[in-house]
C-alpha cells in the first residue's frame, strides 16, 4: 500500500490525500485586525493565543505560523490548515508616527525598519498562500490602493479570497461600502475583538477553502 | 510647491518591470508626483511596494499611490471590445496611475467617481486639498 502511495505521490497524483489541510494566510493594511483575528481563531481551536496586539501600527513585523489548525462546522466536516498571520502591508513607514505614539527615537526608528522588511516579507509571501483572508477596518476606507493591490495580487495568482471587515462592533463600521469596493468577493463581518460573528466567518472559511 | 510630472505610456512601454518600477520611483524620489498614463500590471504593483520599502529611510518616508481604471461593469459590448483591441494593439493605456512622496502627499482618497489628493501643509503639516479630478 505504502509503496502505490509513494508512486502516485510521485505522479502528483494521490487519492488518498486529503485535501483539507490548507495553508492559510491573513493578509491586509496595518492595524485592520489580523493578528486579533488570528488569535480568536487560536482561541476558539487550540485555546491559545498566536499573536501579540497593539492600537500601534506595524505590531506585527514578522510572518508567524501556527501548524494545524483544525475547525469543524455545524455538519461535523472538518478542515485543518496552517494559519499564516502577516505584517501589514503599507506604502509609507515613517518611524516619526512611532515617536508620536510615545516611543523613543532609537525604538521608533528599529521598529519602522522592521516594519519595512515585515511588508517585503508578506508581499513574498503572497505565493506560497491557498487561501487568503484579507482583513479589512470597517471603519475605514475600502477604496485604498494597497486593499486593491493586494486582492489584484491574489486575483491574479487564482487564490480563493474571502473578505473580513472587521470592527463590526464599532459605530462607524459599514460593512456595505468593502461589499461595493469589491463586489466579486464574499464580505463577511466580525468583531474579532469580541468574537461577534465568528460562526459566520468560520462557515465562509469551509466555502472558500474546498 | 507641487510638482507633477507626466509619464506617457511609450516612455514606459519597452521597459522590463524592474526597469519601469525603478524609473517611476526614481522620479518620485525627486519630490515630484508622478501622473503615468495607463497602470502597471498587478505583480508591477506589488514590486512597486516591495521596492519602495527597501528604499525607505529617515529622508524618503515611502509613497502614496492611486490607480484610476475606468469601470468596467459600467462599459457596454462596444466599448468592451474597443478597449480589449486597444490594449492588444496598443497596451493597457486606459486610465492613470498617481504615485507621491510621503513626504509631499498626506493622502490619496479614491472612491469610484473621483480622487482627492491631500498635500502636506509645510506651515501646519495640515492636510490640505489641491487635487481633484473627475473620470
């Protein structure tokens, strides 16, 4: 038996694989709420956290993974993916927003240059990706082009996307202006601060990843 | 004082896209806001900013970008297939791509019908209007 699995694998041609395990990638601006999300989905799964949050921008400068993630949904199937948390993905990185936030020179100026090498990072990444999650403020503007760039990227590489506004739980949030900006897309709208709406996504995320 | 500079679509037409990245980013590191006629490819894009982040330091703060692209749904049959034979012949000419200093552009606020670009006040670093054009 192992040997017709060793074969087939070889011939890229394997019935006995599952196709359930994906790797998954959270991608979209600074601050629009990936790392939050990464870690309501940790939560809710493995019971642990991924990330660390900040209401400072570039928090996260570095890609993180977390292996073997597995969801079930209402119908008992499964899926089990690797969850890719990424930088946020800007055009501008100015270290002197960071001395405004209260950080010192030294300080601001590191995590700007970190901050630089975490967007060349997740834009490298873009092609090692199944299946994106572009996590977008609710609250914000959806006409940006690094939101265009980045789905234009993933739309031209053929990976499924499923859209996240986030903030839902916030007065300004309007989840019908990302739903206009990108019509071709599914939107789905979370509070992953306070896993509002989580069912939802989750459901979205066996759709997009089969 | 804001300066912009046109890029017609033949200056960037023969170039690699490292070549044309480099060029576009060359100009905008001068300062000056670049008006391209026509839009880069979406890989184009993404090297645009992974190119602008290698180049930022204390004195080049990155870039603001905007791509205006006529939309495509509003377009009947005979504009859909004069523009697929255009950009054939011709390549993708329509629309333009705004790229800006940070240091000189506060923001570019797009939405389907118009842009709005916000320069930065040198007296009260307040951002101000100076730009708008309608498709």
């Amino acid at each position: 038996m192992g040997f017709f699995k060793d074969l087939l694998s070889k011939l890229k041609f394997n019935p006995f694989a599952r196709k359930s395990h994906v790797k998954l990638g959270l991608y979209g601006p600074p601050n629009g709420g990936k790392s939050t999300l990464a870690n309501r989905i940790c939560q809710d799964w493995l019971g642990e956290e991924m990330s660390s949050v900040s209401h400072i921008a570039h928090e996260t400068r570095e890609i993180k993974i977390k292996e073997q993630v597995n969801i079930k949904n209402k119908n008992g199937k499964e899926l089990t993916f690797s969850l890719v948390d990424t930088p946020g993905i800007a055009t501008r990185i100015d270290y002197e927003d960071f001395l405004k936030r209260g950080m010192k020179k030294k300080q601001a100026k590191e995590r700007a240059k970190e901050a630089t090498k975490g967007v060349i990072d997740s834009i490298k990444w873009l092609d090692d990706m199944e299946c994106v999650v572009v996590v977008l403020d609710s609250t914000q503007d959806p006409y940006s082009q690094v939101n265009i760039t980045i789905i234009g990227n993933l739309q031209a590489r053929n990976i499924p996307v499923l859209i996240v506004a986030n903030k839902v739980d916030l007065k300004r949030s309007n989840i019908d202006v990302i739903k206009a900006a990108f019509p071709q897309y599914e939107v789905v709208g979370v509070s992953a601060k306070y896993g509002k709406h989580v069912e939802d996504f989750y459901e979205m995320l066996f759709k997009i990843a089969k | 004082m804001v300066t912009f500079q046109f890029i017609p679509f033949h200056e960037i037409e023969n170039l690699g896209p490292a070549k044309r990245v480099n060029k576009l980013l060359k100009i905008v590191k001068e300062n000056k806001i670049v008006l391209m006629e026509g839009r880069l490819k979406k890989q184009e894009e993404a090297d645009l900013i992974e190119i602008t982040m290698e180049e930022i330091s204390s004195k080049f703060k990155g870039i603001e970008l905007s791509v205006v692209y006529p939309d495509k749904s509003k377009q009947d049959f005979g504009q859909k297939v004069k523009g697929t034979f255009a950009n054939i012949l011709l390549g993708d000419r329509q629309g333009m791509t705004i790229i800006g200093p940070a240091s000189v552009v506060k923001k570019i606020e797009q939405n389907p019908d118009k842009i709005e670009l916000f320069t930065k006040d040198s007296k009260t670093t307040t951002p101000t209007r100076r730009y708008r054009k309608r498709k």
